[in-house]
C-alpha cells in the first residue's frame, strides 16, 4: 500500500483513539508580556536609549526610510518600536502595526509546517521524497554540451526530507542552473532574482525559477523535476528553491493548499492573525513602502512584492518566499521555537523536534556558505566560527529575508530579536543592531 496512505490511517487511527499532542503543559510564557520594568531585568533605561539612538540615527542618515525592531527575553517584551517612514512621500511614520513582505522568512514557516506532518506520523525526515514523489530526480548532471544537451549519472544517495529543509538537496543547482537559465527567454526569471521588474503587478510573489504564468506552485515544481540535480544530495549547499518543493510536498502529503495547511496547524494556533501569502484589497494600506538606499540617498523601489498580496488573481503560493505581516506576528513564531514547539496555549511541535531542527548541523564542513556555515532543517546555526557578532551564544539560530528583515532566537540568553526594514538595497545594519541588544540585556 502507498506510504502516504498508510500514514494516513495511522494519523486517523490515533485521533480516534483519543491521542491528542497539540498541548501540553510547561513553564515557558504562553503569551508576551507588555509594559514591563526594565529594571526587574537589570536592564539599564541608558542601554535602551542606546538602540532608540541606532535605530533612529538609520533614518536620519538616510539609510532606510524606517525601521522597526523587536526584542522579548523570557517572554517579556523589553523592546517593541519603529522609527522613519512607511510612506516617505506622504509623511505616514512607521508603525510597529505595519506590515512588511517577509520574503525568505516564510522559509522556516513551511518548514515547521512540513514537521507536523512529521509528527503526525504521515512521513519522516530521512524518507526519500522519491517515496511519496516518483518524479524527483534522481540524476546529476555531468556535463553541458556545446549544443545545450547534457549528461548524467546515477545519485549516490537518493534526495531526502533533509536535504530539502537543509537546502542540499541538489535542486537546480551548479550546471543545472545555467542549463535553466540558457533555456529561459530575456525577462522570465522573477523580478528581483536576475529578471526583469515587469510593467504589471504579478499575482503572487514568484521565485520557482519560472516567470509568473504559473497559477500554482505544482506547475513549477513539476517543470523543476524535468531537470537532474547538480550535485549529490548532501554533498553541498544551495538556497533557496528546495524549500519550494518541500512545501509541494505538502501539498501532495496532506491534502490541502500550502496556504490552508500552513494556516490551520502553525499561523492560526499562533495567533499569528495578521500574517498570510496574500490579503482583502484594503489591507495594502498596511505595509511599508519599498525604497532603495543608493548613494547615501533614498530612492523608491518596486512595490510588486506586496501590491501582489492584494491581486485579484492571486492563487499562488509558494513555500521559499510569499508570507507577509507584521513584526509581533512573526515574533510569536519565534518565542515558539524558543519555548521548545508551544506558544498560545497551543504546541506546535515537540521539544524534541526542535531540538533536532536547530541543534544538528546537516551540510559538510566544506560547503557554499563559507568557513564555519552551518545549517539545521530550516535555520542558519550559530557557532564560535560563524555568528554575526560575538555577544550571540553559540547556541543561537537565526535567518532573514531578502529586503533586510531578520530574526534570531538565542535559547543560552532565552531570548528573541527581530529587526525589520524594507529596502531593496541596502547595508548590513541588522549586527551593530545585534551588538547594542545584547549590550542591552547582559548588564
């Protein structure tokens, strides 16, 4: 019988029988707590000073048009404010309510989405995703021909689960890129990722290495799969698009639209109300506008990112990119990662499969991160040779997205901070931020 069917009946079998793990009892804050007093937690009011100062000199140095920036310590929220802009041009401040496209952020969403499948018992991390996906690849690439055409051999190991939260999954990677890329006609790579900004407002936020003709992402996954991989699974590190086929995954392992899985087991118990792919028309008033910093001058960018929320066809949704919302929202994601899977009087997952997730590094010693990169099943994992400022324990995690919003989740000082901007260029302002936040609880 199929696996998924199997795991299927299991799943039933174990609702009906009264096996329910969704809550479970523990001492980790089930919600923030607002208006607290900094000196309880022997946190100087000059420290706090010291981030207004930094985040608010950005602004007026023109290096972004706002900013807005999160920081909860045991779940006590020590620091929630925005400085700048949402709307330059029309004098509208920032808000700590605003909404920003997330970009690469929806990355761990999905991926904590996919392992409550896990837990469910419907599929495992080390399956083949041949198991459940026939299609997948399972050929590298060799060598591209003069005339476009190429050759192959057989994988040394087949793709797993892991390797597509890890990003090693090989997925149109090395050659296979440049073979794709060759293939494509001028424009039809997505804007913002080596493509042209188009003239209309796309319906989805698209980045499947396809143009924007797709209406779901089982179309772009099943012209991703026409292809071998680029390297063996495992072997090396390439981003982005295996968090797409992991959430087709999804799709095909539970039965519903990413969208709708995602909503009902991670976004909704989180309370996470406000975060989604796509939105009711007057919902656009709520993001920040999108503007570039370029020769020390702000300059508007391209809002296609978060006018396509509100598209009257939008259908897509993808598992890399797509999520939008506001810093609170995403916050209380990661004070469920913090607490070990439960926030809200709801668990996510189980303490153990957090552990798993954010402790065990999955790529080699040697990969395309760089010295001392390391990555879990879908965070960045922090060590004494790669972190972005000193102060962040070794036990951290952490990830981002491409317009300069990032979080990071340090469990050694029990704490979570987010930085949030919306700039389509801009500098590496999240560390010195980093730096005046620790500097901030560690008096």
């Amino acid at each position: 019988m199929n696996k998924i069917l199997v795991a299927t009946a299991v799943y039933l079998m174990m609702l009906f029988s009264g096996c329910n793990t969704t809550k479970e009892g523990s001492d980790t804050p089930d919600q923030f707590t607002y208006n607290v007093d900094p000196s309880a937690l022997n946190i100087d009011e000059a420290q706090i000073a010291a981030v207004d100062s930094l985040l608010g000199s950005y602004v007026d140095q023109k290096k972004l048009n706002g900013v807005t920036a999160f920081v909860a310590k045991g779940g006590q929220v020590i620091y929630n404010k925005a400085f700048g802009w949402k709307d330059v041009e029309n004098k509208i401040p920032a808000t700590v309510d605003d909404y920003y496209v997330l970009f690469s952020q929806t990355k761990a969403v999905t991926t904590v989405a996919f392992m409550t499948l896990v837990e469910k018992g419907l599929v495992k991390v080390d399956d083949p995703v041949s198991d459940y996906f026939p299609a997948i690849p399972n050929q590298v690439v060799t060598k591209v021909n003069d005339d476009g055409s190429y050759e192959t051999r057989p994988v040394t190991e087949p793709m797993t689960f892991a390797h597509l939260m890890s990003h090693s999954s090989g997925l149109n990677a090395g050659l296979v890129g440049d073979i794709r890329r060759a293939e494509r006609k001028d424009g039809d790579a997505p804007a913002g990722f080596g493509g042209m900004i188009p003239d209309q407002t796309p319906a989805g936020q698209h980045t499947g290495g396809g143009n924007y003709a797709a209406k779901y992402l089982e179309e772009e996954m099943l012209e991703l799969v026409k292809y071998p991989l680029g390297f063996d699974p495992g072997t090396e590190w390439n981003y982005h698009i295996s968090t797409n086929m992991l959430a087709y995954l999804i799709e095909l392992i539970s039965g519903q639209s990413l969208r709708e899985y995602v909503k009902e087991n991670v976004l909704h118990p989180l309370g996470m109300d406000d975060t989604d792919w796509y939105y009711e028309p007057e919902k656009l008033s709520r993001f920040v506008k999108a503007y570039s910093a370029t020769d020390g001058k702000l300059k508007p960018a391209t809002n296609i990112y978060s006018e396509g929320t509100v598209s009257t066809q939008q259908t897509y949704c993808e598992g890399a990119i797509g999520l939008n919302g506001p810093i609170e929202d995403y916050a209380k994601f990661c004070q469920m990662l913090l607490n070990k899977g439960e926030f809200n009087g709801n668990r996510i997952l189980k303490a153990q499969t957090i552990e798993q997730m954010t402790t065990i590094n999955q790529l080699p010693e040697k990969n395309a991160g760089g010295k001392g990169f390391q990555f879990g099943l879908g965070f960045e994992l922090y060590n004494k040779d790669k972190k972005p400022v000193p102060e962040v324990s070794d036990a951290a995690y952490a990830w981002g997205g491409m317009f300069g919003t990032a979080y990071i989740i340090d469990p050694e000082n029990d704490m979570i901070a987010l930085f949030y901007m919306n700039m389509a260029r801009h500098e590496p302002l999240y560390p010195p931020y980093l730096s005046k936040v620790y500097q901030m609880i560690k008096q």
